[in-house]
C-alpha cells in the first residue's frame, strides 16, 4: 500500500529508501503518516518529514490557542520520540 517514495506535504523532500511504512515512520527515520478524509471524500494521506512534522504540530497547537512549547520543551518532546 506504500507509494515508493512519498514526499513530504510541507517541503517536499522525498522520503528516504525504506523496507517499509514502518521503517519510515520508526526513529530511525522519524517520518509520520497522517490519513486524511478530503472534501470531496476520497481518502488522501500525509507524509511529513521529521522537521515538517514538528513545525506542524506546533502550528496545530498555536492555532488551538495553546501557548507554544517553548524549545526546552519541544526538544524533550523530540528527544522522548526519538
Ligand atoms: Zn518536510
């Protein structure tokens, strides 16, 4: 089900050979996979890289009107991931 090389949504980068969805999204690559209803229905899913991911949540965060991680925060988050 593994498109060959998916691109990151925020920069575009191509994802890096892996055996497997699951090797792109463990810590060793640390990309994640979001799926997705579009409006019109169909099924999309969602590559980011390991730094689009983290900017994205932060946005996420931010627009929820939740203060923002400050980095010391965000960087254990990562660290914990990782
Ligand atoms: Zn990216």
């Amino acid at each position: 089900m593994m498109a060959d090389h998916p691109t990151c949504i925020g920069c575009g980068v191509t994802a890096p050979d892996a055996n497997s969805t699951y090797t792109l999204i463990s810590a060793t690559h640390g990309w994640r996979l979001t799926r997705r209803i579009l409006a019109d229905g169909t099924r999309g899913v969602e590559w980011r890289c390991p730094t689009c991911w983290t900017a994205h949540k932060n946005g996420q965060a931010t627009a929820k009107g939740a203060p923002a991680p400050g980095p010391a925060a965000t960087a254990a988050a990562t660290r914990r991931r990782a």
